[in-house]
C-alpha cells in the first residue's frame, strides 16, 4: 500500500480527516504508482466532487431544474477554509489501529476522523432488482431517471401496439416515503399538465402512475390526518395509491404485487436505504439497516477519536431513534466539530449530542405542501409557500436560489419544465488508469 504523506506543518492534534473532503496533503513522491494528487477519476459510483441538495432530487429527475441548479461543488464551498483540502477518491476502508483511512492503494493519517458516507438503496435480498427500478440518490440517479421517463414517453409516442403503449406509460413508484410521495405528484403534473400539448400520437394525460406501500399508510414519518390528505390529493392528480401491498417481484416489464402482474416500464425505488459499509470498515455494531450505533456524543464505541455523523449512524434520543435526515446530519456535524474544537483546545465537551427537529415538510404537486412543525399542522398553498422558502433557503449558493426562484415562479404560471433534456452518456472513464 502506498503512504499519503503530511507534507502540512499540523502538529498531531491538529489532523482531523472528514469523509469525504479530507484533510491532509499527500506528497505525490511518496505514491509514485498511485499518484493521488494526479488525477486517478476512474468515477466509483459513489463519489462526487459536489455538494448536493438531496431533496430536490426529484424536480431534477423529472425535468424541473437543471443538475448545476441543486449542487455546488465542495471545492468551491471550501475555497476560503484555508485549513480544509479535498480529494475526490473512494474511501474503502479505515485502520483504527494505524489511524489511518485507506482509499484503494493510498491511505491518509488521522488524529480525529469524521464519517458522513451516507446510505444507499437496500432493495432487501433482491440486488437484481436495482437494474429494472433505480432510485434516486445522485445527481446521476435524477439524470439517468429524467433520460427513463422522458424515454418513455418519446418511444410511446412511436409505439403502434396499443397495449405496448399502456406500459410505456405506466409509472410505479415503489415505497411511499417523501421521495415515492414527491415523485408521484411531479410526474403527474409532467404528465398531465407539462407535457399534454406537445405529443401528436399519445395522449399523455392517459397516464398511469401507481405508487405503492408496503405499510398500511402513506408517509410513515408524517402524522396520520396529514398523511390522509396527501393521500387525497395524490388521487385527485390522477394517482393510485395501493397501501398495505409490498411488491413482491420486479423485472424489466413491471411489478407483481397481490398477485396480480401491473405492466409498467418505468419503476423507480424509494422504498428504503441502508448506510454506507462505514461499520465494517470500523468493525463496529451496526443496526438492521447497516447504520454505526454511536455514543452520545456520536463517537464510537471503544474509538473516542472516530465520530460517524448523518444517514450512516444511529443515535439514540429519548429511547428512539433519530430519523435519517438533513436535520440529524447537520446538526451532528456541527456538535461534532466543536467536540473536536473542544478537544484540540484541551477543554472536554461533556454535553451529549442533542437533536432539535424542526418538523418535516413535503410537497405534492406545484402549489400543495404538508407542514408538520411541532404543534403546526399545515396543508395546501401557504403550506407550499413554506416549503419553498425553507428549500431556498437550503440551497447552498445564491447563483442557485435565484435560479431555483425563477424556475418556480416559471414553473407555477405556465407548467413548464425547463430542463426537458434527454441526454446519453458517452464515455464515462475520462482518466481511468
Ligand atoms: C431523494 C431524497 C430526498 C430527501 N428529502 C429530504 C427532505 O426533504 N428533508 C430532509 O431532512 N431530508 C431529506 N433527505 C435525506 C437527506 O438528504 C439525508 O438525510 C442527508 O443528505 C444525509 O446526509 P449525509 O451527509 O449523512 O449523507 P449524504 O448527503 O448522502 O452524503 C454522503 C456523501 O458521501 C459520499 N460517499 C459515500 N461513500 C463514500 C466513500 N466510500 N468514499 C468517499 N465518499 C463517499 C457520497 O458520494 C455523498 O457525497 C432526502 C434524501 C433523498 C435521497
């Protein structure tokens, strides 16, 4: 294995390596075969030299905004954090005895080591389903499904078998967490509302799209009355809501669920996560879902030095625990860099990590939204007028909340999609070794 090298003057308790975006600077001599300050991008699938905003996956998958309107690179985010340095390679696993984060062939020091690798979608025993019903995650994810849906409708439009017609526009949307909900309505409207003038031969308000829950109701996480209505207003957007119905098999032409075989040639999967392989690589314990159960102060156990924050650890509060979400990871990581903080400066943080939850938001559609802040319960327009403010104000970047301002407003008046774009992937391996 190749050593990365501190070419930096840090003394040893300065060194704090936060995945991804790491610190230390390796020295290129000391790597002649793997060079890392070269470039060695052969794109593992799940790194990214960006910063994204996650929950506005969906309006990029379904042609609402532009891919550079809802990321920013962490390059740039980090410009002026003169003490911060960036690599964009694969962490595949971590020496706890060495202190060392291992990437491949390379490895980089730690004194103090922060993982935040996030989860992935757990098809539960059934990998092979991944290929028929992607999820989205990535940018890459919301692109690939913007080329798969806007597809659909191009190779109906030239379809002359009527029942072949009916599956390529039969959407299913598996799982109806926010992501499936959020899904649903966008690609209603685009089907019903954005697209409905522009086809000779289909009639794409004939759509069918069907979301289905393996639970006895919608939105798991939302309280019951707000999860009615949304279910209500998905139906009245010309959406099936089938709850209380896992989807039992899945191939390249539908889904099975009840028994009973639905057509459809566009599935997408939202029906659950699992964390990054952070606990093997810690030898830690980890929950059914993969994520690292933490201390209360989102150390590991037995590893005081090593913290795991965000989708890729469980802790616990009030006997429960915290939800995967922005909130938990933002929160986390900023209790955990004054932890650090702390420690550096040789004071102890004794204070356990505690959440605060700001209430969860989604939307349905371009003017409806669900609220539920504490004891507020909202539905409907002045509930999507939240949802918009709280998203924009998110959006790391002004150059992106302008652009996402304007998107909307455009979006609102006239159900236009913007980024009506089908694009292919040419050559993926640019610098591959
Ligand atoms: C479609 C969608 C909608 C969502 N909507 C909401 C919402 O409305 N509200 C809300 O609160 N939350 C929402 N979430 C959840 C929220 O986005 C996550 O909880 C949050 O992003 C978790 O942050 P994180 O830093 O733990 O992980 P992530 O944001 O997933 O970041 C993990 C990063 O680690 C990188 N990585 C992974 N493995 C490696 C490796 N081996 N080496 C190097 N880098 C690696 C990944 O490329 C990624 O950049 C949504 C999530 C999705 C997918």
């Amino acid at each position: 294995m190749s050593e990365v090298q501190d070419t930096t003057n840090n003394t040893a308790t300065d060194t704090e390596t936060v995945m991804p975006g790491r610190s230390k600077r390796p020295d290129p001599a000391s790597t002649p075969s793997t060079p890392l300050r070269g470039v060695r991008l052969n794109t593992p699938k799940d790194i990214e030299s960006h910063h994204l905003f996650q929950p506005l996956l969906y309006w990029v998958a379904t042609a609402g905004l532009s891919p550079a309107d809802i990321c920013s690179p962490i390059r740039g985010i980090l410009r002026n954090q003169k003490n911060a340095e960036v690599f964009m390679e694969e962490v595949t696993g971590v020496d706890v005895q060495e202190q060392r984060v291992l990437m491949g062939d390379c490895s980089v020091p730690y004194d103090y080591l922060v993982l935040a690798t996030g989860a992935h979608d757990n098809y539960f025993g059934h990998p092979e389903w991944e290929h028929y019903a992607p999820g989205l995650k990535s940018i890459v994810d919301a692109t690939s499904l913007r080329r798969k849906i806007l597809l659909a409708f191009e190779a109906a439009e030239i379809e002359t078998d009527p029942e072949k017609v009916k599956e390529l526009l039969t959407f299913v949307l598996v799982g109806a967490g926010p992501t499936g909900v959020e899904m649903a309505g966008a690609i209603s409207e685009l089907a019903h509302k954005a697209l409905a003038s522009d086809f000779r031969h289909i009639d794409t308000r004939m759509t069918r799209i069907i979301l289905i829950e393996a639970a006895p109701r919608i939105l798991a996480a939302f309280p019951e009355s707000l999860a009615r209505k949304t279910q209500k207003r998905l139906v009245t957007m010309g959406v099936e809501v089938r709850t209380g119905t896992p989807v039992t098999d899945l191939d390249e032409h539908g889904v099975v669920v009840d028994g009973e075989r639905i057509k459809a040639a566009t599935i997408i999967w939202g029906a659950g996560v699992s964390a990054s392989p952070a606990g093997k690589w810690l030898g830690a314990e980890v929950d059914r879902a993969g994520r690292v159960i933490v201390s209360s102060d989102l150390s590991v156990p037995g590893h005081p030095n090593v913290f795991v924050i965000g989708d890729t650890a469980v802790a616990m509060q009030n006997g429960k625990a915290l939800p995967g979400v922005a909130q938990v990871a933002i929160q986390g990581g900023r209790y955990v860099a004054a932890v650090i903080t702390d420690r550096i400066e040789g004071k102890e943080l004794n204070k356990p990590f505690h959440y605060r939850d700001k209430g969860n938001l989604a939307t349905v559609g371009r003017s409806y939204a669900i609220v539920d802040i504490g004891k507020i319960r909202l539905t409907g327009f002045f509930a999507w007028l939240l949802w918009l403010a709280v998203h924009i104000y998110f959006l790391v970047g002004f150059r992106n909340r302008l652009v996402a301002i304007f998107q909307w407003a455009w979006e609102y008046w006239t159900y236009s999609r913007g980024a009506r774009l089908i694009t292919f992937e040419r050559c993926k391996d640019f610098f591959a070794d």
